[in-house]
C-alpha cells in the first residue's frame, strides 16, 4: 500500500509539473516553396524555434501542407507561419481549410516570400496585403518605424540601416492595413529589370510590414528576412516575435 500511495503521488506530481510547464500558445511554421527557394529558410526555422523556446510557445515546422492545413490538424494553432514560401503551395482542399482557419479566429504570420506566393487565391493576396511585384540587388538603407504602438516595434530606432533584398509590391489588396515599417527609397538605388518585368521603386512611401484584423482573424506581414545573418539580430527577431504574439493572442502593446 505505501508503495502505491508513493507511486500515485509520483504520478499526480509529474502531472503538475507538466501543467505547470503548459506553452503559452502552439504555431504551425510553414516553408514549402514551389518557386525560388530562400537560403535564409534553414536559419529563420532554428531563429523561430528559439523564439519558442525563448517565449515559451510550440513550434511545430512542416514543407508538407497535409500535415497542417486540415481542419483537425489546424484546431492546434494559434497562428500558422509562413517563412518564405513561394509559388502555389497549397491545394483548393487546403485552401479552403486555410480560410475556415482565420474565419474562426486564427492567426497568419508571412515573412518576406510570404509576398511572393499563391498569386492566384485572391482570399490570401488580400490577407497578406500587398504582394511581391520585383526587387533590385540586395542593398544597404534606412529604414523608418511607422508605428512603434505594437508588439515587437520597441526596441528599433526611429530611423535605422538595414541591409535587405528590399521588395517591390503592387497596390494594397485592403484598405484595412496599419503599417510599422517603410523603407526610404531615397537611400538606396530602387530600379530592378528582369527582362519580363520592371520596377522603379514605390515612391513617397514604400511600405515594409503591416497588420490587419481579417475576416474573423488576423494577420501580420514583415518584408524583411532575406539574408541568412538576419536571423540572428535581435532587433528582427523580437519584431517577428512581436507578429507572431499579436496573431496567436490578439495582445497588443503601447510603446508609451
């Protein structure tokens, strides 16, 4: 009898302990590419694990769409990163999941080639915002906060140099987007030719990462993560964690 009473207090304590160590939140992060494949993809899914670790969130990292977008696999997550996918990654089955997912109540995190991706599923071009038209040479330039009143924007300056393949976009999908961080153009040479396309830049203001409420859910966009070294400054690690926090809580932040 005693050594089941030890037993059964062995269990209830290894049962609190595991509620007490409970994760805040769990996030789906994403990576297929069907386009150009990002070098950065290898070091953003370690930077993001560690800012599970760091946070005391779950990361759960897939290529695969069938071991996320289903509506029993969704259910788990708080929000669903997608770190520089490309191209069409995702089938009408999957898509139609994906939607069911944010009306609910879910969160969308796009990191950079999130931009450059699903082009013909108007319902994710107009949640991520704006999407990616052409971009120059990777450049040095400056770049301005918009707003610092949420999650991730306190610890940039108000102006700041940042090296980036800085992306070109077409017009706003919604009129819904709040913007934290543009790009002077004036800092860098803007003109890119592909031979199919052009671009000369955005002009006046060049928008870099947003955030909107959309359809039930929300969704936050960064621009930023080309570059492999990128994924360890930790300035744009707290910003990317800033995005994730806002779209898995709905929590925002007042700088002052």
């Amino acid at each position: 009898m005693k050594n089941y009473r030890l037993l059964l207090l062995s269990v209830l304590g290894m049962l609190a302990t595991g509620a007490a160590h409970a994760e805040q939140f769990s996030v789906a992060l994403f990576t297929k590419t069907a386009g150009w494949h990002h070098e950065s993809i290898h070091e953003g899914v370690t930077a993001v694990r560690n800012l599970g670790d760091l946070h005391d969130f779950k990361v759960f990292w897939s290529e695969d769409p069938t071991r996320i977008f289903k509506d029993e696999e969704l259910k788990k997550y708080k929000a669903v990163i997608f770190l520089s996918t490309t191209g069409d990654v995702l089938n009408d089955e999957q898509q139609a999941a994906f939607e069911r997912y944010i009306k609910a109540g879910g969160g969308f995190v796009g990191i950079h080639a999130a931009a450059d991706t699903e082009y013909d599923w108007p319902w994710y071009d107009k949640m991520v915002g704006h999407m990616f038209h052409i971009h120059p040479l990777v450049q040095t330039a400056t770049i301005k906060v918009e707003d610092f009143n949420f999650p991730g924007m306190d610890r940039f300056a108000k102006r700041f140099l940042w090296t980036e393949e800085w992306y070109e976009f077409d017009a706003s999908r919604s009129d819904k987007l709040h913007y934290l961080l543009s790009v002077d153009e004036k800092t860098y040479k803007p003109e890119a030719n592909w031979g199919t396309k052009s671009g000369k830049g955005m002009g006046k203001f060049h928008p870099l990462a947003w955030y909107q409420e959309y359809e039930g859910g929300r969704a936050f966009y960064t621009a930023l993560g080309h570059l492999p070294g990128t994924w360890s400054d930790a300035n744009f690690l707290h910003h990317v964690y800033g995005g994730i926090y806002w779209a898995a809580t709905g929590n925002g932040f007042t700088a002052n």
